[in-house]
C-alpha cells in the first residue's frame, strides 16, 4: 500500500530535509577537521645553497721577530792605541810657538791608552779629572754615541831668554815635571740602510787639570797647544772610525731572513709560513765595548695545514725607517668539523620538548653543515604532535668576549616556513627556532687549545747554527669564523714576543 504525500506534507519535508543535509554536512566537516587535528608530517625539501664565498686572507697584522744584534768595539780600541793612528807623543820641543810680544814656548805630551765609554772613576784616580771629565759629557745623548778618553801628561815651557823676569818658566807641574790633562771625544753612530755603520767625530776636547799660571797674551800658547792636540787626535779618530764603519752586521741578518722564508715544520700536516717583508730596528745603544740594536723582521706569520708550502724567497731589503710594529702575532684557521659539531649539537638537544598550545614535540636528531656563502644549515628531526624535520638557516658570528660561535639571523627557510604555517601553525607560533638559536652556541676552546699544542713547541728551537728562537705566547683567542663546505673555520692568534738570540745566550 503506497502512502500519498500531500504538497503541504511535501513542502514540510522539503523543508526539514534541507536541514538534514545541512547537519549532514556539518559533521562530516567536523569529521575531516578532526582528522588535521593528528600529527602533522612536515618534510621540506632541503634549502637551496648560496653561492660559494672565500674567507679574508689570514695574515693581515704585522708582527715582530726581534733579532739582538751586537757590534763589538775591540777594533775600535786597538786602532785607538795604534801609535801609526794616534801618536802617543806630542813633541814640539824645538821651534814652539811664539807670541807677538816675541816670547817663545815650547811643549810635549804624551797619552795613555784610550778607553771606550769608560768609567771616568776606574779610569782617573783623581775626583778633578773625573768630574771635568763628567761635565764635558753633560748633555750629550749617550744612546748613539761611542765615548773615548785616554789620560794625558804634558809640560809647556817658556825660553827664558825671551822673557822678562818674573814670568812663569813652565805651565803647570807635578813631582814628575808634568801636567795632566784628559783627552776626550764622541763619535755619533748609527746603521747605514745598507746595514753598515756610519760614524761622525763630533767632538774632541783637551780638559787640563792642573792649573796652567800662564796669563793674559800668553793665554794663547794654551790654546794653540790645545788645538794642535785637538787636530791631531780628531784625524786619528776619523782614520779609526773608519774601520768601525767597516764594520756591519748583514752577513747575520742576511742568514736570519734566508732562514725565515722556510717554512717550519709543526706536526705532519701543520707548517709556521712567517711571511717576512721588510726590516727596522730600535736603534744603536752604545755599552762598554759594544754596540747593541734590535733588528726588527717585520712579517705576518700564519700556520698553515696540509702539504709543505712553498715560500719565494726574497732579496735582503734595506733598512726601512718607518717604525715597527711591537709583539709577535701569529694567525691560523682550526677547522671545527660538521660532523662533529653536529654530535655536540645531538647531545646537548636529543629529548628535548619544545611545547606550545597543548601540543608538543620532542627533538630526535641534529645535523649541521654548510649552505654556501658563509651560512650554515641546521636540519632538526622531531617527533610528537608533528614529525618530521625543519631547516634553519643562518651565519655563524664570534663572540670575542664568551669564545664562543653562535648563529646570527637564525630562521626557517621558505619551503620549512610554509609547511610549518600551513600544517603546523602552533609549532611555528612556537619558541621552537628562539631555543635552536640558544642553544646552538659552541664554544671554540677546542680551537684554542689546537693552536697552542701546535705552537709551543716552536718556542724554543735552534734555527741556524748561531740563532735560537726564544718566545713566549701570553694569551691564544679566537677573532672570527668562516663556514666553508666541509668546516667551520675558527681563526685563531697567539700573542706574545719572539726573539732569535744568539745560540750561545
């Protein structure tokens, strides 16, 4: 039996029926809304590298390599006291001099040995000799400027035929029948470009000790007795200085700049390249019978891995007037390996819960490498109310003050940002990248401690047969990183001073 709808009974039910399929609708929305409420899969493809980037050149501050460097001044005294030199008697005893008024004066001398900046004490008994010596000294720089003094005798007598009486006969005397007096003089010294010497007679002086009676108009046979010294010890000292400016010391430093174009050996595959460029020096300081100075090689040492490298050889530059730079700094790059960074990475991040809205994910692996032009890729794996893995991305900076890298501008790169906002907003939304970005700071004590095993042994080993490397390191750091493609690069310096002493020091 069929049952009739009537159009009143038909209107109604179209009625209601348009509200079942509504509420049909509804829940099966509500059903597929359910379903995005599961774990969501998030697996970006992996970020597009940047093109390649080279690091800065490693030796970009000049250091020093102090070579001590000593003149000997025994071949200046011995020229000195060579009486084919300078006579060791002044005689004027026939002819003398005569004054205006006629009288007639004859004179000697005699010296003794000449001594290079000599105690005026050890050297002259009497305290009137060594203080005339001392304030004939008085202002002169002593740094560049060799002293010599030898002691003198003389006699100056009058012929008493062309005098009146009353006149005295002789100027000054002792129990011997002889004055002293002190002979003295200075030559300025310095290192010629070419490293020899040049000297300069600045200075003679005859200082008389003894009290010379002689007066007015016969004032004048003291002077001229003077002066007739005066010449004839300033030509002697100039045949002397000449020989001392013979003298140099490149034949040394010559060997020293052949020798730190070699590289040095440190380990297997690690080498000391000291780059030198040019030379100064402190300056010439005169001492008893020597000369010191401090030869500066001026370079820019760095330590490089892998096979021996090959240095070019380059000629002995002279001397370069500009100052140089003080304390030795020498530069390396320490690779800190992905791999590794990445294990450091895993155990410090594995378990970790990141939480926001309820929902929560826990962190399973990590793994860091390169993304081309210095920025690096960090892949987290995860899992929990979504799973999978994200990319972040950014550049590794140093922070000088803690020694540690840490990742600047670290964010999600595209492909991981849509995913994460399409499927996983509450993750996004998250403090999930602020915790990476926290937590993958490293420190690079590692790299530090590299440098100065390599380095120290260095400290203290012969380089030629008459030069032996003296130094000392006073502090290691880390000054920047680089993110090649298989590494990052930390570089580090070493700071301190390096001498090459004579071997027998």
């Amino acid at each position: 039996m069929r049952t009739r709808i009537t159009p009143m009974e038909r209107n109604s039910w179209s009625s209601g029926g348009g509200h079942q399929r509504y509420s049909v609708a509804w829940l099966v929305a509500l059903s597929c809304f359910g379903c995005s409420l599961g774990p969501a899969h998030i697996e970006p493809s992996e970020p597009d590298s940047y093109p390649t980037v080279k690091p800065s050149a490693l030796a970009t501050v000049e250091s020093v390599i102090r070579v001590p460097v000593r003149v000997e001044l025994l071949s200046l005294r011995d020229a000195l006291n060579d009486e084919r030199v300078i006579p060791r008697q002044f005689n004027q005893w026939v002819g003398g001099i005569k004054t205006p008024q006629g009288r007639e004066y004859k004179y000697y001398a005699e010296r003794g040995d000449f001594t290079i900046n000599s105690s005026t004490g050890n050297l002259f008994p009497r305290k009137d000799i060594s203080t005339a010596l001392r304030d004939w000294w008085k202002g002169v720089e002593p740094l560049a400027n060799v002293f010599v003094s030898a002691p003198l005798r003389y006699k100056i007598q009058v012929n008493p035929k062309t005098v009146p009486a009353g006149v005295p006969y002789q100027c000054g005397s002792d129990n011997e029948g002889l004055s002293q007096a002190v002979i003295g003089g200075f030559m300025a010294v310095e290192f010629a470009p070419d490293l020899t010497l040049t000297t300069t007679v600045n200075d003679v002086s005859v200082q008389m000790i003894d009290p010379c009676p002689l007066g007015g108009d016969d004032m004048m046979v003291v002077e001229e007795f003077k002066n007739m010294l005066r010449d004839a010890i300033r030509l002697g000292l100039q045949q002397a200085v000449a020989r001392l400016s013979k003298t140099a010391i490149r034949d040394q430093v010559e060997a020293v700049w052949t020798v730190l174009h070699k590289p040095i050996r440190l380990d297997p595959e690690a080498w000391l390249v000291f780059n030198v460029e040019r030379l100064a020096h402190s300056g010439l300081l005169s001492e008893g019978y020597h000369l010191n100075d401090v030869i500066h090689v001026v370079a820019k040492p760095i330590i490089l891995f892998g096979d021996q490298p090959r240095v070019e050889t380059t000629v002995l530059p002279p001397m370069d007037p500009r100052p140089a730079a003080m304390g030795f700094r020498v530069a390396t790059d320490v690779r800190l390996d992905y791999q590794k960074l990445s294990d450091v990475l895993v155990n410090r991040l594995r378990g970790e819960r990141v939480s926001n809205e309820d929902r929560s994910i826990i962190i399973t692996d990590v793994a860091l490498r390169s993304n081309g032009g210095n920025q690096v890729v960090i892949r987290i794996d995860f899992r929990g109310d979504a799973y999978g893995h994200v990319y972040l991305v950014g550049k590794p900076r140093l922070n000088p003050l803690t020694q540690t890298v840490y990742f600047e501008n670290l964010r999600y790169d595209r492909a991981t940002a849509q995913q994460l906002g399409k499927s996983a907003s509450w993750l996004f939304r998250s403090m999930f990248r602020e915790f990476i970005a926290t937590e993958a700071v490293i420190g690079v004590t590692q790299a530090t401690k590299k440098m100065q095993s390599l380095i120290a042994p260095l400290l203290n080993q012969r380089l030629t047969p008459d030069r032996v490397m003296r130094g000392k390191l006073s502090s290691f750091q880390a000054i920047s990183v680089f993110a090649d493609e298989t590494a990052l690069q930390v570089r580090v310096v070493a700071d301190g001073m390096l001498d090459l002493v004579s071997g027998e020091s």
